[in-house]
C-alpha cells in the first residue's frame, strides 16, 4: 500500500485510486511481479506486410485512435512491438499504457513501459522495434527515448498527434554513433546522429541537411 502512504502523506487529492496493475487486461499486462510489460499479439487494426516501413506507416492513425491519445497535457501515451514470426512477415502488438502512477491532472511528462515481450498464440514472436505515440505536436523523441538505458530493442519508432514520425537506431553495444531519422513521404531522412559518448544521455547532434 506505498502508493496510499505516497498520497497521504503529500496530501494531494489528484493521486490515482489504484496501483498499476488494476489497469492490466487480457491484451496487455505485467510478467509476474515484475515491472516488464507483455503485450497480445496481432493487432488487428494493422495490416502485417513483409515491408516493416508499411507497419510503421499505419500505427500513428491507429494509436491517435484510442482514448486520450491527443489529449496533449491530459493525454495518455501507448507503448508496443513490431515483431515477426520468422517467416519474414511483420505485425504490430496492442499497444499499452501501462506506466507509473501518476497523478490525475494536466502534466507535460508521459510515459508508457516499452513492452519486454509479445503473446502471439501462433508462434514465438521476435520483437524488432518498439513504439510509442506522444499525446502532443510537435513532439519529437525525448531525452528519455533516446537514452541508452531505455533501449530494449533494434529500433524505436516514435510519433506525435500529427502523425510526424521518427525513427531511432540506437546502436547500444556498438563503437559507433546512433542514429536519428525522420520519415518524409514514404523514405527515412536523417537528421541527427547520437555520439558513442553521448549515448548515455541521449544527446543529439544535428547532421548537415537533416532539417
């Protein structure tokens, strides 16, 4: 019960009424008593393709969809996986928003878990990427996104309510920078690479025409 001694003892009316898990489904939820998200697989409001750019292409419309999700300062963010079966085709997961608790009201930090695994009762899913929409515009990727320590995956897609898409590559445990794009139409520009020695802090260094 650390979350009710938490709003007590802050006295702040605003704390939610109950701990993350009360928000799990049978889409999405927690490993155990861990803080690692599972997340159901396919979505059915994506078309899977042997293309993965055409998978990325349809998740803004989707996400933008849900409740909350361009809501901006009152929004919701939702996290979740582009993987394969292995026969070379690409689906998108459900997305979640399972995050920490936090306070009911307007704030201009959100956050949703990146999901450490998919359940797809059709094979053993291989995650490439994750995902994740930002309830505001322009919002691109934020320092968090772009920390080493919050990589699970190849890739990072991430994309505001206007639907502008990004695209990290982060490179974690290799010697060379990682890699920022953004899509224009139907091609990845880049625009900004993150040095080796900034990859702990995310830092962006802005290449030459990517703006």
């Amino acid at each position: 019960m650390r979350w009710v001694a938490l709003c007590v003892l802050a006295w702040l009316p605003g704390c939610v009424s109950a701990p993350p898990r009360a928000l799990e489904t049978e889409d999405y939820g927690f490993e155990g008593e861990s803080r690692f998200v599972w997340v159901r697989g396919p979505w059915e409001a994506i078309r899977p393709s042997t293309n993965v750019d055409e998978v990325i292409d349809q998740l803004c419309p989707a996400v933008m969809a849900l409740p909350r999700a361009t809501l901006r300062d009152y929004g919701q963010e939702y996290c979740g996986l582009i993987y394969s079966l292995g026969d070379g085709e690409y689906f998108a997961s459900k997305p979640s928003p399972l995050s920490d608790i936090r306070l009911v009201g307007p704030a201009r930090s959100k956050s949703c878990y990146s999901p450490s695994s998919v359940r797809d009762a059709r094979g053993r899913a291989s995650p490439l990427a994750d995902y994740h929409g930002h309830p505001w515009a322009p919002s691109a990727l934020s320092d968090r996104d772009r920390r080493a320590n919050t990589q699970l995956w190849s890739i990072r897609i991430q994309f505001d309510s206007k639907c502008t898409l990004q695209k990290l590559i982060p490179y974690v445990h290799e010697d060379r920078p990682g890699e920022v794009y953004e899509r224009r139409g139907k091609t990845w520009k880049l625009v900004g690479i993150i040095k080796p020695e900034d990859k702990a802090s995310g830092l962006v260094t802005s290449v030459e025409g990517g703006e």
